[in-house]
C-alpha cells in the first residue's frame, strides 16, 4: 500500500517552503499583548463613556449644548460671557421653557458640564483610537488581518458621535422635553455594540490563532449557539432599557411583580395607532421590559445549566460568573423600579448590564474556545516526587504503546526479533520504576487532600502492589514472547497454519499461568483466571461473568433462533474504492468527535486503538466488497480513541488518565458503533454520505440500507457478528480460555474444542482456521482474561443508551442529521472525563443513575430485531 494512505490532510504540502513574515504580518506575543493592551485601555473608556451617557440622562444633562461643534467644541466657555452665551441658547428649548425655567447659573453649569463631559470623552475615545492605531503600525506590532477590524473600531466610534449629536437635535426640536426614546436606544446599542465588539476582540488575542484553531475543534457549538442566542436576547433587552430610560418608564409603577395591582398595566393600548404603545406608553414599555427580563432570567438559567455540565473547569467557571451577575442583574431591576429609579440604582443596573455582556461574551468564547487545562493532579506538596515519578512512568509507558503501535502498522515484516527485544527492554525498565522500593516508601507517606488524591492514591498503590508480585524476569520474557508472537500469529493466519503458531501460544499460555500464580498465590483453581481478569476488569471474578453470561445466554439464543427462520434480507453489493471508503471513514470519525489533529487513521490486520490524552491512534481495515468493515471498525475504535480523548486534560499522564476499564472502554466502542451507528436515524444521513461516497447504492432506500447493515446471518468472525451473535462468541472464548488458564484443556487440543464449541454454539463447522481459533489478535499478544469486557461493555452500552434516550429526547432527530454532539457530548460529561477517577461500575451506575443489569441490551435487542425481522 501506498504511503499517502497514512498521512494526514495537514501533511499536504509539507514540502514547499514557507514565505517568511513581514514585520506587518507578525503574529508574535509582543504584537498580540500590546494590541489587547491598547483594546482594553480602549474598553475601559467605552465602559466609562457608558456611565458618563447614563448620568448624562439621569441627570437630564443632554440637551444643555445646543450646537454640535466636534472641534471647537472641545474648549469650554472661559469667560462669563462666553457662560451666558450657552445659557441663553439652552433658555430657548422647550426642557428650558416647561421644566426648568428659572434655572441658575449655577444649575446650568451643573448640568452643562455633564454633557460637555460626555462629549469630550468622546474625543478622548478617538484620539486614543488614532493613536494607538498609528503606534502599533508604526512599530511594526499590527498583526496580519487586524487592521479592518482596527479601522472598524474607528468607523463605529465617528459614527456614533454623528447619532450622539442626531439624538440630541431631536431633542432640541420644538415640544420636545428630552431626546427621542428611539434614537437614545440606538445611541446606547451602538455604545454597546462597540463594547462588546472590543470584548470579543481581546478574547480573539487571548491566545495565539493556531492555538485558537487548535482550541475550536474541542468546542461545544451547541452551548456556543445558546450563548449566542442569550447574547441576543440580553441585547434586545438594553435597547429596552433605553426605551424605559428615554420616557422615564422606570419611575411610574413601582409595585412589583404587579403593576398597579394587576400583571398588566392600566391604559396600556391608550395611544393610537396601537403600536405607539409598544414605544411611548411607559406602562407598556415597562411591561415589555418585565417580560423580555424574565425571559432573559429563564433561558439564562438554561444556559448556565449546558455550561456547567462542561468536562473543562473554565468554562464551567465562566457561566457560574455569568448567572451570578444575571440574577445580581435581575434583583438590581427589581429594586430599582421598587424606589422610583433613583440614579445609583438605575446607573448600577446599566453599569451591570455591561458587566452581564461582557460575562456572556468570555462564556460563549470559551464554549468554541476551551482553553487547555492544566496535566497535574496535585497531591501535597511533599508527595511532588511522587508525582514525578508517575508522570515519568506514564509517559515511558506511551512510548511502549507506541512501539506496539508500529509493530502493528509501519513496522518491516523483517524488524521483528529486534522489535521483540526492544519490546522487551522497555518493559523490563518499566517494571524496574514499578516495583522501585522507593516508590513503595512514598506511597506510605504520601497524604492524600481529596476524592482525586484518594483515587490516585488509591491506584498506584494498586499497581505498586500488583507489580512487586511479578519478578523481572518474567515481565520481560512476557513482553518478549508477546511481540514474537505476534508476527507469528499473523503468519499463520494468513496461511491457516495452526501447528506453526502452536508453540509460541503454548509459551505463552504457561508465562501468562506463571504471573497469574505470581498474583493470585494459588496455583491451581479459579483464582488464576480472575487474576488475568482484573488486569482487564479490576474487582470482577470469573463467577461475576460467568453469571452474567448465564442470564444473557436464554434469551440470546431464542432471539437468533427466531431471527435465522425468516429470510435475511440483502446485503449491499458492489466494488467499492478503498481510498474513497478512508475518506468516508475519516469524515465519520470527525463526526463522532474524534480529533484528528490528536490522532490518525491507519490500516492494520485487526483494527485497534492505541495511545491516550493528546495521541489517541486508530486503525482499520478496508474490503473492496465490504464497506461496512472499514466503517464499523472505524466507528468502533473512534469509540475508543474519543473516551481516551475526553478524559480530563488535568489527568493526563497521570495514573488517572486512562479507561476507568476494559469493560467501561467497550461500552464506548459499542454504543457508538452499535446504539447510535447502527440506528435506523442514522443510516438515513449514512445512505446519504455512501451515495455520495460510491454512487448509486444496490440497497434502493436508508431502511434498506439498514436492513443490510444490521442482517443476522450464519458467520465466524467475532469482529464482524451482527449485534444477536456477538455475545455468544464471547462466551465461546471465555469458556475456552479460564479452560486452557486451569489446565483442564491442552493448547495442542484447542482447535479441536474450538471448532466442536462453534458447531454446538452456532449450528454450523469451522471452514478454516482463520475464521476459527487463529481469527483473534489477543491470545497472541497473550490478553487473556480480556474477552469477557467485551460482553460487560455492550451490558454498558445498553443501560447507557437508556440514559440517552431518556435525556435527549430530540437524539433520533439529531442522528438523522448526521449531528452527534448531543451524545457524544453527554458520554464525555457523564462518563468518559473522569478517566480512572471513578471505579468502573460507579462511572456507570453514576452515568445511568442506577445499577447495572443486561434486561436494557436485552430488550433493545429484541425491539431492534424483532421489528426488523417481523417477529
């Protein structure tokens, strides 16, 4: 196969080199620094201008200037004739004539001085604006693509001067008291507009963009898009507000929650035509006010509750502030209204409507923006060592995984004896840092502060423990024999030779009794094979899964039974190009959440996932005949890749940074692949995607398409059972192996007992080994005690898919989008962050809300089969 296979779409192009930047183009962290100083110096003024507007108003100052003079106007009267010059002008208005004749000279300079203020402000505003502007060019700081947003900024700031002053002049005209209400609420919109547009561009310089890009994959776009819809509504609210301020709608009606004793006011339709009410009545006005507050209050709780369900801590910690300052808003309001909007109250609120924007504004950033978070799980400060230690050890064991990695994808088919040894090295100096008796004394000393330190505590201690009964030599000669193994393995299945890989089984059937006596302190009995178990599956014994499989087992088979007498329907038939179906695997990945910026796609023998945290590796396999191999696969270990993905950044490489279990990791794997997948809403959006992919399908609808992704048919392979049979297979090797761990079954023997196992279980003979005992990668890599997560993790994937379906009432309409943020989303926030934090029943049980049992597979496996084969 080709090379290009394996590269990633960010790969293209790496050969051409790169045009060096300009010092305009700079994106440096000096160049964004000093851009976000100059915008929050900016901010702080536009904030201020806010406040000075608003005591302007309260204050009834704005209509004390009568001319607009932008550049002369900047000096204020210096003379006493040059004060009774203004005076007599503002005695000429109607404010003057009906509401404050008889004012004095010293009332008029009060107020003239407010809005001389306000204007020069003003000024001040575009100076620093202009200034700023041409520093940061000059300098050589004005980073690429900033200066339309920069000389927008500008734009805004003249234009709203120009409404400032076409504001006041309707105020000037004759019978007017005050400015129009219409105009004073696009003057405050446009004030806050500029606001928040400075606000958003401070956030933007946050970070530098790659990081911004990189960020923007793990966002939440459905908590982004409430955000944004809050942030709306907040606005429409302020324009509102300024309505309410611009016909002191504020000071009538001061009962609250009614208004004048009833929900509405009196007279609130008195005006005709009908309209002018929704803009001039003040008790109608205030009424609107009311209910858009209210409305605001409801659908912001809503959104704080999606931000809090957030798996990063600063997200979640900027909708707390958020609908801290809502609701301090809210009863701000209230208040207000309660004491005739006295001016530090009504200022206090407009003021808090800035702070409520600007709070609403970093959330719905940080929702599309989450920001990393930090990779340390702090125990005391005395157990830093400790901690060192374990990073260290958990880093080391990534590059192994790594190594295995490789062996399985890129690796020369000639490269294996000395990829054995390499193997073999790494795990005899992994084992060396496991069982350091130092290591050992500060587990004893080491002080845990809380569930997290408990937890890590609590599972290093368990591993310390479980290593120091392993000697070296025998960790070493496992990891040795496993790697041989494997390309053994392969070879004999690809030539349906199974006395060539015999030998290396049987050595490796012996080391792997040998550690589970090392374990366990037994050498004979069911405590060998629950030893192996609880590498996979901590605290689970044989008995635990030999039960669960006995009550599985009854209505299994009767559900295949009944399925195999009605006729299957068709497959799917084609020759479908494989290097479309690795697109089309690619994009599904991406739709299930799977970062690809933190991980790749590849083809191996038998699809795996490997790697954790920010390196979270796939592969999958392609049949030009079979389409739903590679997809499924892929579907299947994204399932994997994305748990490993989701897990607390603060937990990686950390002893916390993993699958809290096998099982737990399979329940991920199957739910993606199985539950949602293979859902009739989702095969609609699939069919789509395949036609596109391939072109005109054999299957002539979505519903025949998943009949034929979901047929119950006579087969031999694990990896490719419909959802009926897999289980039985599954009991077929957990059988087969706590067999081969007692003794009680020879290797030499196993194909035999394999083949007459199958012909019992499935009512038909193995044709060739391949598709019998030597079809698994796992007994080669020695995982046994591994097969029985596999039957545990769908029992998973059924009781959480219940728990889907009863809080996402809208799924079956979101998958036949293609859109799986919804569930993905909810597995991340409900199980997959807590990586090891939980035990693997509590993740669960806390996910579900209740215990485990295998009645939800069970009845959704008979709803799904039994309304597709008509039973």
């Amino acid at each position: 196969m080709s090379r290009s296979i394996f590269e990633d779409v960010d790969q293209e192009g790496q050969g051409q080199s790169a045009s060096k930047p300009t010092a305009i183009s700079r994106d440096t962290g000096r160049a964004r620094a000093l851009t976000r100083v100059y915008l929050a110096v900016l901010f702080v003024m536009v904030a201020v201008m806010i406040a000075i507007g608003g005591m302007t108003r309260l204050t009834d100052s704005g209509l004390s200037i009568v001319e607009w003079a932008p550049i002369s106007g900047a000096i204020p009267p210096l003379s006493d004739a040059e004060w009774q010059e203004q005076f007599t002008a503002y005695q000429q208005t109607t404010e003057y004539q009906e509401q404050n004749r008889g004012m004095s000279m010293a009332e008029f300079k009060y107020i003239f001085w407010w809005e001389w203020g306000h204007r020069q402000w003003g000024r001040m505003i575009g100076l620093v604006w202009a200034i700023g502007f041409a520093a940061l060019a000059l300098s050589g700081n004005l980073i690429k693509g900033w200066t339309p947003k920069i000389v927008a900024l500008g734009a805004l700031g003249g234009l709203q001067g120009a409404i400032g002053w076409w504001m006041v002049y309707s105020g000037l005209a004759p019978g007017m008291f005050d400015v129009a209400s219409y105009r004073l609420a696009t003057h405050l919109g446009v004030a806050f507009f500029i606001l928040a547009l400075i606000t958003w561009f401070i956030l933007q310089l946050s970070r530098p963009a790659p990081a911004l890009l990189a960020a923007r994959r793990a966002g939440d776009k459905r908590l982004f898009g409430m955000t944004t819809g809050l942030l709306h509504l907040t606005f429409v609210q302020i324009l509102i507000g300024a309505l309410v301020a611009g016909i002191d709608a504020g000071r009538n009606y001061i009962d609250w929650p009614l208004m004048a004793g009833g929900f509405t006011p009196p007279d609130m339709w008195a005006i005709e035509p009908w309209y002018r009410n929704l803009f001039e009545n003040d008790g109608t006005v205030q009424f609107i006010h009311r209910m858009i507050g209210y409305l605001v209050f409801a659908y912001g709780i809503a959104v704080w509750m999606q931000g809090r369900k957030s798996g990063n801590a600063m997200v979640r910690q900027a909708y707390g502030w958020m609908a801290v300052v809502l609701f301090g808003q809210v009863v701000i309001g209230i208040v207000t209204v309660m004491h005739s909007a006295p001016v530090a109250l009504a200022l206090t609120h407009q003021l808090g409507a800035v702070a409520l924007i600007v709070l609403i504004l970093r959330a719905r950033f940080l929702a599309i923006y989450p920001p990393e978070q930090s990779c340390a799980v702090r125990l005391h400060e005395r157990d830093e060592a400790l901690l060192a230690h374990a990073g260290q050890t958990a880093a080391l064991e990534q590059v192994a995984g790594r190594l295995h990695w490789d062996q399985e994808t890129m690796m020369p088919t000639g490269a294996a004896a000395q990829r054995a040894e390499e193997i073999a090295a790494m795990e005899a100096m992994l084992h060396a840092r496991r069982t350091d008796p130092a290591l050992g004394e500060m587990l004893e000393k080491a002080k845990p502060e809380g569930a997290v330190e408990a937890a890590s505590l609590r599972l290093m201690s368990r591993d310390y423990a479980r290593a120091t009964k392993i000697p070296a030599a025998l960790a070493a000669e496992l990891a040795r024999t496993a790697s041989l193994a494997h390309g053994v393995w392969a070879k004999a299945r690809a030539e349906d030779d199974v006395a060539g890989f015999l030998p290396v089984l049987e050595k490796l059937i012996a080391l792997r009794r040998e550690e589970a006596a090392c374990l366990s302190g037994e050498t004979s009995g069911p405590a060998l094979y629950d030893a192996l178990l609880n590498d996979y599956e901590p605290d689970m014994r044989a008995c635990d899964a030999a039960g669960l499989f006995d009550a599985m087992r009854p209505r299994l088979v009767a559900l295949r039974a009944a399925i195999l007498e009605r006729p299957a329907p068709p497959p799917i038939t084609g020759d479908f190009d494989e290097a479309a179906q690795l697109r089309l695997t690619r994009e599904i990945a991406v739709a299930f959440g799977y970062d690809l910026d933190k991980g790749r796609i590849d083809l191996a023998v038998h699809p795996f996932s490997s790697g954790s945290g920010s390196d979270s590796r796939i592969t999958t396999r392609v049949a030009r005949d079979d389409p739903f191999n590679a997809l499924y696969s892929t579907i299947h270990e994204v399932g994997h890749a994305c748990y490993e993905q989701n897990i607390d950044p603060r937990y990686h490489l950390t002893v916390l940074g993993q699958g809290a279990s096998m099982g737990v990791h399979e329940s991920q794997s199957r739910i993606y692949e199985n539950q949602l997948g293979r859902s009739l809403p989702f095969v609609r959006w699939l069919h789509g995607q395949m036609d596109r992919a391939f072109g005109p399908l054999s299957t002539d609808s979505p519903e025949a398409l998943y009949a034929a992704i979901n047929r119950v048919t006579k087969g031999y392979i694990r990896t490719e059972a419909d959802e009926v049979q897999y289980n039985l297979h599954i009991m077929l090797r957990f059988d087969l192996e706590q067999a081969l761990i007692s003794g009680d079954l020879a290797v030499a023997d196993l194909e035999a007992a394999w083949n007459d196992r199958f012909l019992a279980d499935f009512g038909f003979a193995v044709d060739r080994p391949r598709n019998g005992m030597l079809q698994d990668v796992h007994w080669s890599a020695g995982l046994l005690g591994y097969f029985p997560t596999y039957a545990l993790g769908n029992v998973y994937a059924g009781c959480l898919m219940q728990a889907l379906r009863r809080d996402l009432p809208d799924l079956d309409q979101d998958l036949a989008q293609g859109d799986l943020r919804a569930p993905t989303a909810w597995l991340r926030e409900n199980l997959q962050q807590f990586g090891r934090l939980k035990a693997p029943r509590q993740v669960i049980e806390d996910a579900i809300g209740g215990p485990v049992t295998p009645e939800p597979l069970l009845d959704y496996l008979e709803a799904k089969f039994g309304a597709l084969y008509g039973l």
